[in-house]
C-alpha cells in the first residue's frame, strides 16, 4: 500500500526497504527459474522429417512431414502434419510430462497419449486405445540440437506391428 509515497503495510509500518528488495528478488527469481526451466526444452520447436535417414517397417514410408512442439505448462502442445501414401495425418496433443492420459487427437487406433521425461533430452510417449498400450515412441534431441531421433514401436492404422525410426531436422 502506499502512503505518502512510501510501502506501508496493513499497520501503517513502513516497510524496510530491504525486505521490500528480499520480495522483489524472490518473486523474479522464481519467475525466470520457472521459464527458463520451460526455454531449455531441447524439443520445443518446429522439425522437419528427414525421410532419407529415416526407416519405416513395413513400410511404405512417409512422404514429408513436419512436427511444432510449443511449451504448454509443465508439458508440450504437439502438432503434426505427416504425409504418408494415403494421404495426411494430423496429429494434435497438449500433455505434461507426468505420466498421465491426455486426449490424442488424429491418431488413428489412438485417443490418448501419456509422457514421461526420460532425461534432458530424451522423453517417452506412450499411445493407448480404450486404456490398452498400442504404441510407443522414444524421442531423443542431438546434443548439438540440430537433429532429434524418434523411435515408434507398436501397432499402424492396419493392426499390423511397426517399428519406425524417424530422423528430424531441426526447421527452428
């Protein structure tokens, strides 16, 4: 509260300009530990599909594609658009790294998806159907941050068993 132009608190005490300081630092201290927590995602970002370097099984392999991670609270929101022989898929998700179901939208035999933070730059996503484990990807960012492996082991749209390694180029 001010009064006069000076802090004041409730009693009418001027506040120790100190202490005033000690608050400030605090509260800007936790704000930028928080965000530059979020900021040293190696993920976040937008990724290119490397498509030579790349290796779908069985097969046929995707076209193109193109992957945006975006920070969204303790977690990502995942866009993705991957042109594969039948056509787009457009896959759009917002979760935290804690292990929980979050709606997965665009995944065919999918409709939730749950993250785990493996290390600094590696985390696992795992895809379910009616609560039944059908997929699981592990995503692993370059130490130079420039490329990011992701490996998919489950079942395709068909029901058949996959095994993909998709390599990423990082676009920004």
């Amino acid at each position: 509260q001010l009064s006069g132009g000076l802090l004041t608190d409730r009693g009418g005490r001027r506040m120790p300009f100190l202490l005033l300081f000690a608050m400030l630092m605090l509260v800007a201290w936790v704000f930028i530990a928080h965000v530059s927590a979020q900021a040293t995602d190696p993920v976040i970002g937008t990724w290119t599909l490397n498509v030579a370097k790349s290796k779908f099984d069985p097969g046929p392999a995707a076209k193109s594609g193109t992957v945006t991670f975006m920070l969204a609270g303790e977690g990502v929101h995942v866009v993705a658009d991957i042109v594969g022989p039948e056509g787009t898929t457009h896959t759009d998700y917002t979760a935290s790294y804690d292990g929980k179901d979050y709606p997965l939208k665009g995944v065919p035999g999918a409709d939730t998806v749950s993250l785990k933070r493996i290390d600094a730059t590696s985390s696992q996503r795992t895809d379910k159907m009616g609560g039944k484990v059908v997929g699981t990807w592990t995503r692993k960012v370059a130490a130079d941050g420039k490329t990011m492996t992701v490996t998919y082991s489950g079942t395709d749209a068909k029901g058949q068993k996959a095994n993909n390694v998709m390599v990423f180029d990082r676009k920004s």
